[in-house]
C-alpha cells in the first residue's frame, strides 16, 4: 500500500504501465507509465529551479494537474495561495531539467505519510479520504470516467482526477461531454 502520493505515483506507473490513465484533447491517451514520466519531468523541473515550498498552476490546461501531481512527488506543498509553478517546467525548457534529477531522488528517504501535501492535509491523509471514497463507490483498474475538460481547475475535477489515479482507472477528458453524460461535481466535493 502507498505511503504517501509518490509511491501512489510510482506504483501506479510500475503496475499499470501501458494501460490508459489519462485521455485529453491536448495530450491524447497517456498509459500510466506516460503520465509518470510527464509528472517526474514537470518535478525535475520544480526542484531544479528551486520552486516552492508551496506552489499552484492555474494555466488552464492539463499541465496544471501534471503540476499538482508534480508538487506531491516533490514533498512541496500545493496551496493556491501559492507561487506559481513556473511555465518553463510545464513543458518547456526547464521541463525534465538534470539538475533536478538528485533533489527528486534525495526524497524517497525524508518524503512520508505526514508530509503536507495541502495547507491542513498530510499525503497519508489524502491517501485515506482516496482509499474511503473508492471503497464507497467501487472504483477499480476496470472504472472509466468521463469529466467535463471546461471543468479542469475546479477542485471536484482535482479530486475526481486524484481518485482515478488512486484506483487505477482511466479518466477522459471530454469537449463537450458526450451526450446523454453527465458530470456530477456534488460527487467529489466531499474531497475537494
């Protein structure tokens, strides 16, 4: 079981590697071994310009979850009163910066369950609420979803985002929503 959300992360990447986590007008289908990658560039580039320690991306596209998801492996704290990540590690030319590569790996021995991840929210915490709420709802490697992409920046969208990475399913960003779908957003903000 994860300990704190980039062994989530990691795990996820090792385990499920060429199943689809993530498809977006933008990106395409990512498998979680893609997402992975994207995440850690995004994180190589975080810790080798020296951002934080409490960071938010608000750009409007799908980079800004990379970015959240980016913070988290990176023990820095996403908070929305926060810098913003900077727009050259959100795939541009600090994306999968070198000099990042050894602060992101110095982590694995000082990142664990009682590392903020939120102002208020440990990753072991987060990793809680997620595990209850997949539980509850049944999610699984076998659960697709289908999200309004216009909703991308809400914290029910993060949330529901969150939950298929923890549950191994297969989120896809639709615009517009296919007919006769919905989103309900009351569904996730419990989390958000």
């Amino acid at each position: 079981m994860s300990q704190t959300l980039r062994d989530l992360l990691i795990q996820r990447g090792a385990r499920l590697q060429e199943r689809p986590a993530l498809t977006a007008p933008e990106w395409g289908t990512l498998s979680y071994a893609q997402l992975r990658n994207r995440v850690e560039g995004v994180a190589l580039g975080l810790l080798a310009t020296q951002s934080g320690p409490a960071l938010f991306a608000a750009t409007g596209t799908l980079w800004d979850w990379a970015a959240e998801l980016a913070v988290a492996a990176s023990a820095l704290v996403w908070d929305p009163s926060g810098a913003q990540v900077p727009l050259e590690v959100l795939g541009g030319p600090r994306f999968n910066d070198d000099a990042g590569r050894g602060p992101y790996h110095a982590l694995e021995h000082c990142l664990n369950e009682a590392t903020l991840f939120r102002p208020g929210l440990s990753h072991g915490q987060w990793l809680n609420q997620l595990r209850r709420w997949n539980e509850r709802h049944g999610w699984d490697h076998d659960t697709e979803i289908t999200l309004p992409r216009e909703r991308l920046g809400e914290p029910p969208f993060s949330a529901a985002l969150w939950c298929a990475l923890y549950a191994g399913a297969h989120a896809t960003l639709a615009l517009p929503m296919p007919r006769g779908q919905s989103w309900n957003a009351a569904m996730f903000e419990e989390l958000a």
